[in-house]
C-alpha cells in the first residue's frame, strides 16, 4: 500500500466527483453506516427530499443485492469484496455505481433482465412493477420478490447501465450503474 499516492486518488475522486467510494467485505452493517453518512452528504449538499431518498433507496437495494448474493453463494470474505461508488451526475443529479464477483451464468441472467428493463419506459416499468407484485412467491425461493431491481429502474433518469467482466477463478465481476 505504500506506493498508493492518496493525495493523486483524492484528487482523482474530486475530479470524478465522486461522494462516497467503498470497496472491501460488505455487511448489514456496513451498508446501513455508509446509507447514513449518504443521508448526511445528500443533507449538507442541499438535494431536494425526493432525489436524496431516490438516491439512498437505490444505494440500499444494489448494496443488499449484493449482500443477500454472497450470503446465498457462501462466499468467503475474501470473495465477498463489493465495491460501491456514488457520485455526482450532470445536471445537479447524482450515480450510484456498484458492483462484486458474481458466478458467470448468475451475472449473464441478470445482465440479460437489466438489458430487457432498461428497453421500457416509465410507463412500462410501472406496468411489470404491479404485474410483479401481484405474482406469487415460491415459498423457498432464494432471490426476493424481483421488485428491486423494476424500482431502482423506475427511479433512474436514464436505463440502468450493466457490465459483465470475466474475472480468474471462474467468476466475473458485474457491476451496475443507476443515474438519478
């Protein structure tokens, strides 16, 4: 760690305008300290109400997504590393960026359904919200109820960006941009 400029990398995260960068094991806890000083940032940088909640509620599902995926998959804590990024957007708007290791087949599927929401339009989005809430749930399914994702879509200005990178050791790394 030594060679690690900090003063190059928080400069780089100024010039990024980049708010909140985590990378490392992630816990309940964890995501509910960062969720805290995200409410704090969004505060002291006067975001409307509505945005600032848009914001964390999107940071709480991609952190738990994650959380929940490592704790189904029984990784260890080496393999369960997530790195989170939130920033601010164009436009006064800000991007929560996040992303793990993921098996391949498990990043392709959810890289497919992203690619499939992010072809529909508000309207359309509303419209598989309220089809997915009224679906049954199996009773040991080991994912939610899949309305997560169709509202961190329906918060988002623009349609989610997804990028599947294979990575050693037979897993890839998917990682997930939400502007807003």
């Amino acid at each position: 760690m030594q060679d690690i400029n900090l003063l190059s990398l928080r400069s780089q995260f100024i010039d990024k305008r980049i708010l909140l960068c985590f990378n490392g094991p992630i816990s309940s806890g964890l995501i509910q300290e960062l969720g805290q000083a995200l409410k704090n940032y969004l505060h002291s940088d006067l975001a409307s109400p509505s945005l600032s909640m848009d914001v964390f509620a999107v940071y709480i599902e991609l952190t738990q997504n994650i959380s929940h995926y490592v704790r189904a998959r029984g990784y260890d804590e080496a393999q369960s590393l997530a790195t989170v990024v939130v920033g601010r957007g164009k436009n006064q708007g800000y991007q929560v960026l996040a992303g793990n290791m993921i098996e391949p087949e498990d990043g392709e599927r959810m890289r497919l359904r992203i690619q499939e929401l992010a072809q529909l339009d508000k309207t359309e989005l509303k419209q598989r919200y309220k089809q997915q809430l009224r679906q049954p749930r199996e009773q040991h399914a080991r994912t939610g109820a899949g309305l997560g994702l169709i509202d961190v879509c329906r918060k988002s200005t623009q349609p989610l960006a997804c990028e599947l990178v294979p990575s050693d050791a037979g897993k890839a790394f998917l990682s997930i941009l939400a502007t807003l």
